[in-house]
C-alpha cells in the first residue's frame, strides 16, 4: 500500500500558485519525499523531491515540516499545461520500489 | 535525465494471444521497472529487472504470465501472455536517475479485445 495521504482532486485559477499537500505520517527517517506528475496520455514525470529541507527547481518547490509528517508541492504559477495527476511518494532511493497512490488530479481553470 | 523509447506505443489484441512489449533506454542503467495502469487507476508495480538476474515480482504477478527479459543495460521486454481484456491497461517502463528518482516511458497502450 502506498505510504502517502493525498486528497483525490484540487482546483486552482490559471496564474495562481497551487498548492498540493500530501501526508506521510508514517515516514522513516531515511525515507525521502518523492513527486510526479502525469499529464493524460503520458508516462509520469519526476518533479522534485526532498528529505527535511525545503527544496525549489525551476518546475516547483517543495514544503516539508518539520516533524517531516506532511509536505507540500507549490506550483508558483500554475498554467492550464500543469492540469495532470500529481504523485506524492515516499521512498527511500530510487532503488526501492516505488509503489504509487492514487495522486491529486489537479485541473487548472482559465 | 535517461530518454526512454517503448515498442508499440499500442497496440490491440485478440484474447489468447501474447504481445511482447519492448523498452529501449539511451544510457545504461541497473535497474528497470515495469507498471501496468489500468482504466482510470494509478501505476501498479508490475516487477523489477535487474540485467543478468530473475525479475522479481510483486504480489499478484506472475512470470508464467508476465515474463520479463533483461538481456543488456539499456533493453528489457515485458510480455503479456495469454491476454484476456482484463489485461487491457497502458504498461510503462521507468528506469532510476541518478537524484534517486525514476524516469517513465511513453507507455504502451493495450487493448485486448
């Protein structure tokens, strides 16, 4: 079973930032915070990930607290191409099977 | 990041048959994966492949079913034996990066009629 709490679906305006929260309760603590997106039709892509700190990339950042229990993806931006399933999921490396959970589909509206 | 090329993109098959699915990877990598996703469903874990060993399973696949081939670091194939239209999904393939995060194929789409 998936490691991650993600609510099933989100709405945000075109040009807003969007936020996108994830619950992992159960994280350990060599365990990091993994997201993807998939856009219809396409295999997913890797976002960002992070283990305590906060990290930003040119497509997001990533908000983890501190107790390490919850994270947030930010798209500062959002446009109608980030309309997709989001992935929040926890791992330890690539190395270890990733298994999925249902994701956030988050449609971007004009 | 690794670019990943899968053969056929789709395809749709009569019940009984097998399709050989192929995944092609431009650099070398040690480990690749394989997820099926059905109609409306998230990535399930199919197996992984390591080059030069068995693939290992999850639960709920089996080889006689779904046997792999990693022959080299850059290819594997997925074969979908003895189809029947519960197998109907889009089964991609996805390699690790070097930040520790995975990279997907396109993604072949099955249809098993």
């Amino acid at each position: 079973d998936a490691k991650t709490t993600q609510p099933p679906s989100m709405d945000c305006a075109e040009g807003r930032a969007a936020n996108l929260p994830c619950n992992h309760s159960t994280i350990s603590g060599n365990e990091y915070v993994y997201w993807y997106r998939q856009i219809h039709s396409q295999g997913p892509q890797y976002i960002i990930h992070g283990l305590k700190n906060n990290e930003t990339n040119e497509m997001a950042s990533l908000i983890i607290t501190e107790d390490r229990k919850s994270s947030t993806l930010i798209l500062p931006h959002a446009t109608l191409r980030d309309t997709a399933v989001y992935y929040c999921i926890v791992s330890k490396t690539s190395y270890d099977k990733v298994i999925f959970g249902p994701g956030t589909s988050l449609s971007v509206i004009p | 990041s690794a670019v990943i090329s899968q053969k056929p993109s789709r395809d749709i098959c009569q019940r009984g048959t097998s399709l050989t699915i192929q995944c092609q990877v431009d650099s070398q990598v040690t480990m690749m994966f394989w997820y099926r996703q059905q109609p409306g469903q998230s990535l399930t874990l199919i197996a992984t492949a390591n080059q030069g060993s068995e693939a290992t399973y999850e639960s709920g696949f089996v080889i006689d079913k779904f046997p792999i081939s990693r022959p080299n670091l850059t290819f594997s194939t997925l074969t979908v034996s003895n189809m029947s239209p519960e197998d109907s999904s889009i089964y991609l393939c996805s390699v690790e990066g070097g930040t520790g995060s995975l990279y997907f194929g396109p993604g072949t789409r099955l249809t098993v009629t």
